[in-house]
C-alpha cells in the first residue's frame, strides 16, 4: 500500500493519527512513519485498514455474495474457505479462498486478483484499488 492511500484510508474511516494508531495496535510514531513515506505499511496493516473499511460499507449497504457474483461452480464454492466462513461479502480478506480456479501463496499475489475483481473494486475499497 503507498502513503497516500493510507491517508486516503485513515480519513475515510474518519480517525485522527491517534485514533488510527490505537485502532490498529501500533504506536503514533507509526502512522507518522507510514504517512510521511519513512517506512512500509505492512501487509497485516494494510488488511486491518480494509477490513476495517469494509466493515462500515456492510452496514451501509449489503452487497452481493462473491460466489453468486462469480459464478462459482457449486463443486468450488463447496470447498472455498469463503463459503466454508460464509464470508461471501469479505472473501478478499481470506487467504485460501480458490478465485479464478486456484489458492494464493501469499496476500500479495491474492490481491493481484482481488484488486481486479469486481467484489472489492465495487464497494467502499475501490478509492484505494485505484491506480
């Protein structure tokens, strides 16, 4: 995630520095360091930022299941972690979900797919899949 994503997120989620810093468990200097370009945003706090957006766009709205959205095949959708959770509405958050046929290593190579797809890129998250 760059920087200026992560204030896109901060301010959407309507938190002051502190607020943040106390919201994800980590310290001020942080999200200071985050901010100002000083240090990467790690992948676990890249994901809380999301999940956290997400969060309030369900309770604005309630969008489609992925695997009705996809398509999915009952015989994957059986043997996703997103059915198994019935977690059709955050299945970007999951690792070990089976998008496009097949399990992501790694939250990375998952958010290749996910930024793409149009479960994520449709809601309150796609200010930041933005390029």
């Amino acid at each position: 995630m760059e920087r200026e994503k992560f204030v896109l997120a901060r301010k959407s989620l309507g938190k002051t520095q502190k607020q943040l810093a106390e919201l994800l468990g980590t310290s001020l200097k942080a999200i200071h360091s985050y901010e100002q370009g000083w240090r990467s945003i790690p992948v676990s706090v890249e994901r809380q930022l999301f999940f956290l957006i997400a969060i309030k766009e369900v309770e604005n709205q309630i969008p489609e299941l992925c695997w009705v959205i996809k398509k999915c095949p009952p015989d994957r959708k059986e043997r996703c972690p997103a059915w198994e959770f019935n977690a059709g509405r955050l299945c970007w958050f999951i690792n070990g979900t089976i998008c496009e046929g097949v399990v992501h290593k790694n939250w990375d190579e998952k958010m290749k797919i996910c930024q793409s797809c149009e479960v994520l890129s449709s809601g309150a998250l796609s200010f930041l899949l933005e390029s």
